[in-house]
C-alpha cells in the first residue's frame, strides 16, 4: 500500500517538474465537462490531454473545452458512436501556450 502511494506521488511530482498542472486542470475539468458526461480514461502527457467516454451530447463537450484556459485545439480523435442513449467519445485537446 505504501509503495503504491509512494509511486503515485513519484508520477504526480515527475508530471509536475515537466511543467504540467495536474491537479488544478482536474479540478477545473470537473467544472469543464458537463453534469451528463462521464470520464472513462483521461491521458495527459507535455503535448496534451485525451479524453474517452460518455455524453448526453458530446459535440458539446469542444466549445466548454475550448473554453477553459487550459486546451486549445480541442477534437475528436475518433467518430463519435451511440450506444444506449449515450453519445461515445474520444478527443484531444492541446496544452494551451501561454
């Protein structure tokens, strides 16, 4: 259990040292997305952050993302499917230069 949290400490800090704000992006993700969306998996690496999951409608999820003073050149990375009821997504968004 230790080592765990040790190793995730190690990757939040390496990720930090690259010049990547994990925690503050996720917190102002959560505001980000909207109430009838679901993450499934989030990558984030120097060049960007991928998002895969679930929505309502995810052709809104762009212009909030695009919104956030986070991403730029938010898109889908793959079609857009629908499975019961949902819309399912994968998109990128880069990093924005500041």
């Amino acid at each position: 259990m230790v080592s765990k949290k040790k190793q995730l400490v190690t990757a939040v800090q390496r990720i930090e040292t690259q010049g990547l704000r994990s925690l503050p992006f996720l917190r102002d993700l959560t505001a980000l997305v909207p109430q009838d969306a679901w993450l499934q998996a989030l990558n984030m690496d120097a060049q960007g952050v991928e998002l895969i999951g679930q929505a309502g409608t995810a052709s809104a999820l762009i212009p909030a993302l695009e919104a956030s003073p986070w991403l730029d050149h938010v898109e889908f990375t793959s079609p857009v499917t629908k499975g019961q009821g949902r819309e399912q997504f994968r998109l990128h968004g880069a990093w924005e230069r500041r």
